[in-house]
C-alpha cells in the first residue's frame, strides 16, 4: 500500500469501511496504524465492494484487471482506477459492465488518452469516466518537481532514491563512484 493508497484507506476507514488490501509486500505497520487487513490478491478482488487501485504501471501491472479478475468479482462490485489506464484491460472491463458481471467503475484514467469518442465504455449507463487531470493542481505539480529533484539529488549522492518504485532493481550508479 503506498501513499495514495494509505490516504484512500484512511477515508474509508472514516466511513467505518472495512478495508483489505494486497501489495507485494505486506505492510504490518500500516495495518496497524490504518486498521487495514492484507490478504491475498483472489481474496481481495471475491471479498470487495469497492475495488480502488494504486499501482504503478508495470509489466506485472499491465492488465492487472482483466476477465479472470473481474469474474472473481461480486456482481455487486464497483472498480475505481485513478492510477493508470492499461492496469485495467479495458475490453475486458467493458463486456463485464454491460453483462452485469460486476456492477460498476470509475475511471480517470484509460488505455488510450485521450479516450476516443467512440469508445464503448461510452455507451454504458454503469460507469464514470472523467478525463485524467487529478495532478494538474499547481501544489500537485509543485509536490511533483520536488519529488524529482529530492530523486536525483539523491541519486547524485550515491543513497537509494526516496520515491524509488522498483526498490528490488536499485543499484547505486558506478559512474558516480
């Protein structure tokens, strides 16, 4: 669970949610701050009402929700994807939509942006779509310029970058040595 997540996970928590989560790595310290539960991927996607997701886009990622994943689902369950579009397989997302296979989704962010105006996901009464502009705040931004920096000052100082996402590849650059 990473930083959105966590932030998504408090709210919830304010609605007296249950919330569950996967990540590749468990995180006991925030279950324990954030009175979150981990559990296995399959468990998560049978279990949930609401299905938020916080990747980041990766080979692993890529289709992270597609036609077996979503008929896992409940019938009842709603996907939001505001982390980016190709987690989700959107031609999978659609046929499960319009056959009722899971009840609904939100999403900010698509395979393909701008989304087409023909797309099918269009014609579906059961889903919210909006176009990706949640960082375009100026403190967003702002946050954003600070963070590459922050990166490649450490990086140039030979330590481990503090947003690092593949933490497993991290080798400290030998041309700086």
């Amino acid at each position: 669970m990473n930083i959105i997540g966590s932030a998504v996970a408090r709210r919830a928590r304010g609605f007296d949610m249950e919330v569950l989560y996967y990540s590749r790595r468990r995180k006991k310290n925030l279950e324990m701050e954030l009175g979150v539960k981990y559990v296995p991927w399959i468990e998560l996607l049978t279990r949930s009402d609401f299905i938020s997701i916080h990747v980041p886009l990766t080979t692993d990622t890529r289709h992270l929700l597609n036609a077996d994943a979503f008929a896992q689902m409940k019938p009842t369950a709603v996907l939001v994807n505001t982390a980016r579009g190709p987690i989700v397989d959107e031609a999978a997302l659609y046929r499960a939509l319009k056959n009722k296979q899971i009840a609904a989704a939100g999403l900010d962010v698509f395979e393909q942006e701008p989304l087409k105006k023909d797309d099918p996901l269009l014609t579906l009464d059961n889903v919210v779509l909006l176009p990706h502009i949640g960082s375009a705040s100026v403190a967003t931004r702002t946050r954003m310029a600070t963070m590459a920096a922050e990166n490649v000052v450490a990086v140039l100082a030979q330590q481990r970058p503090p947003n690092l996402v593949n933490v497993e590849a991290w080798e400290p650059p030998k041309y700086l040595s």
